[in-house]
C-alpha cells in the first residue's frame, strides 16, 4: 500500500466536509436521521407511509393509508408544522420483508423524517434495524410481540400487542363464557405466530389445554385437513390466528365441513373483508378482541368515521382508526420538535399521551402505547360491542 494512501484519503474527507459548509447545506451533509440546521428546515416536512397496496394484504394497507392521509390533510390545511406542509409519500412493501427492507434503506437516505407503517409485522421487524441506525421514528401498525421485544427507542406500536388481544379473548372465553373445549388453527407467519403464542399461554394459565392445533401457512388456501381433524375433536370454540382473508377462507371452509364452534380471535375478524370471505352467514356470532370496536363509541370516533366517510365514500374501521392515531401522535410529537427528527423526535413522540380513537396511550420502554381490549360480536354483518353486564 501506498504511504500517501492515508492523506489523499483524509484531503477528500476534508474537501467534502469543506464543500458542505462552503454551500451552508450541512444538513444535507448529515446522518440520516439528523436534524442539522439550514435551507432543509424551511422546506416540506418528508414522511413516509409504508404498507401494502398490493397483494393479498393491500386492503390492510389501503385502509392504514387512508387513516394516515386524513390526519396529515387535516394538518396541513391547518397550516403545517411551524408553517411547513407534511410531504406524504406512500410507498407498497407489497407485503414482503425484502421489499421493505429495500424501501427502509431509501427512506433512509432521502431525508425522511419518520415512518408510519407498517400493518405487517414481518415487514416492520426487518425495516426496523435499519431506521433505528439511521435514527428515523417508526410508528407501526404491527402488533407481533417481537416488536415490542426489540425495544428500539425508534419503534413505537399505535396498537397493543397479541398478547394483550388474546389474554382479554381468553378472559372472555373461559372465565366469561365457561368454554374449556378449545380448538386452534394459526398460520405460521409472524403475525400468526404471535396470536398462536400468545392465545396458547393465556389458556395455559387457565389449565386449558387446546383440543385441537393446527398450524398452516399464509398463502394456504386449502384447509379441509386441518379442519377435519378439528371438527373430529367437536369443540365449543376454534379460534384463528391469521390475517383477514385467511380467516375468512377458514371460517367459510369450516362451516362447509360442519364445524359448529363459536369463531374467535382477534382484530382481522372484526373487518369487512372478513364478514366478505366467509359469508355474513357463516361469520355470523364471531368473537373478536379489539380495541376499537365502531364508529359510534363517542365523539371522538363519530368524528372521525364522519370525515373518513366524507373523504373516502366508505365506513372506517379499526385499522384506518389506529393508522389515524398514529398519524396523529407523530404530528404531534413534531410540533414539539419544530419539524426536527432524529432522537429528540422519538423522545417527543415518547412523551405524547394522547387520548386517542383506540384509547389512552401512554408509551412504555418496549414502545407500546395501548394496553386494553375490549370483546365484540359479529353481529349482522358488523362488529357490535359485547354488553359488560
């Protein structure tokens, strides 16, 4: 190697160090993540909005995008933050880790402030070491328990995990209900898995031990097998751990075999693509555990549902309800910080207690911010609340 290796080297850091200042465009010059000063604080404020607008998951996505698009027009007609407009960008992680991992790394480098999304945990688990190394917030719709497991100081869930889903379903099923004939099919997706984890150790603490356990895959279509061996075992309730078409393709199979048993889980069988896929008849009395559970709960959520309907000519739901809520914690958490990202953003966002459609949020140090479900009924095609008394 060349003596003069090293100080041609250090001459071209200095000389590019030399022309960022020379320009006054430090921040441009920065970490990903940074909040440097200059021409950049005067300009539109870069969000990204990550989800899936195709494939599968895309009504999820669609949903999630059209919660977040309303909060920010509504700040934006308002007149920004300190002035500057939110610039929106929505981007499709087509539901595929890869994808967003490819998409984490352009956020990353084209000065994005935060990201709101993903709705797919698998997605956001892999984006998420790379935002956190570039010190970009994250407020994500997932609600796997390795999320809040990773304990990123950049990740933040708008939702509660599965485990605190699935120990109100289980609470509501066994020590509600009295059922102890329990049966369970998930897939073996993250999403899934963490229903199927989570829903496993709450009947565990109650001696419950499931009939039934079938595991299958996300892209599965045909579950007459699993359902057979179900249905053998003739239990009260079958719970289902899988996204919504999953779910509804189940349910709508199983009533085909002639299982009898009381449908459960958690938010998926509360949407309309569910009640859809598995016919209004057949989802008809499906237990779901949500923290959202319509539109007419108070004024809040009558508010809300009034402008999503007025904007998007349809009935918001949970998901477009908790994307909304986040959209929200972070516009917020930026008044704080004047537009400014990196970690004084997270620590804003940390310290947000809004009062929000899902509930009371309140960020622990996993970056959970809700803690409490509630129990509904599919109900005539809709999702009604289950009476406390």
């Amino acid at each position: 190697m060349s003596p003069h290796k090293p100080h041609r080297r250090s001459h071209r850091v200095w000389a590019a160090t030399a022309a960022c200042l020379a320009l006054g465009v430090l921040a441009a010059c920065s970490a990903p993540g940074d909040t440097g000063g200059g021409a950049s604080d005067t300009g539109p404020i870069k969000i990204a909005n990550v989800n899936a607008q195709s494939g599968q998951l895309s009504s999820l996505g669609q949903w999630e995008t059209k919660g977040v698009k309303l909060a920010i027009e509504e700040v934006n007609k308002a007149g920004g933050i300190n002035g500057r407009t939110i610039q929106l960008d929505v981007l499709d992680d087509q539901g595929d880790p890869t994808v967003g991992t490819n998409l984490a790394r352009k956020i990353a480098s084209e000065g994005y402030v935060a990201m709101l999304g993903t709705a797919e945990s698998a997605v956001t688990l892999a984006m998420a070491p790379i935002l956190k190394d570039a010190k970009i917030p994250n407020i994500t719709s997932g609600q796997s328990p390795k999320l809040a497991a990773l304990k990123s100081p950049f990740l933040f869930l708008n939702a509660p995990t599965s485990v605190t889903y699935d120990e109100t379903l289980a609470k509501y099923l066994v020590d509600t209900k009295g059922y102890k004939k329990i049966a369970m099919i998930s897939n073996n997706g993250t999403y899934g898995t963490g229903e199927h984890d989570a829903f496993k150790a709450s009947l565990q603490t109650r001696n419950v031990t499931p009939l039934a356990d079938e595991v299958v895959t996300p892209d599965q279509k045909d579950f007459s097998a699993n359902l057979t061996a179900i249905r053998q075992q003739d239990p009260e309730v079958l719970f289902i751990g899988a996204e919504e078409v999953e779910s509804g393709l189940i349910v709508k199979q199983a009533r085909e075999l002639g299982v009898k048993a009381v449908i459960a889980g958690g938010a998926p069988l509360g949407t309309p693509v569910y009640v859809t896929t598995a016919g209004a008849d057949n989802a008809e009395g499906s237990v779901v555990s949500s923290p959202y559970l319509g539109n007419d709960v108070n004024d809040a959520t009558k508010a809300f549902a009034a402008a999503y309907k007025a904007a998007y000519n349809e009935e918001a739901e949970l998901h477009g309800a908790k994307a909304y809520d986040g959209a929200k914690i972070l516009l917020e958490a930026l008044k704080k910080t004047g537009g400014a990202g990196g970690q004084a953003l997270a620590d804003a966002i940390r310290g947000v207690g809004r009062n929000g459609l899902l509930g009371q949020f309140a960020y622990d140090d996993s970056g959970v911010g809700v803690h409490a479900t509630q129990i509904g009924l599919i109900k005539a095609g809709g999702l009604v609340a289950e009476p406390t008394s």
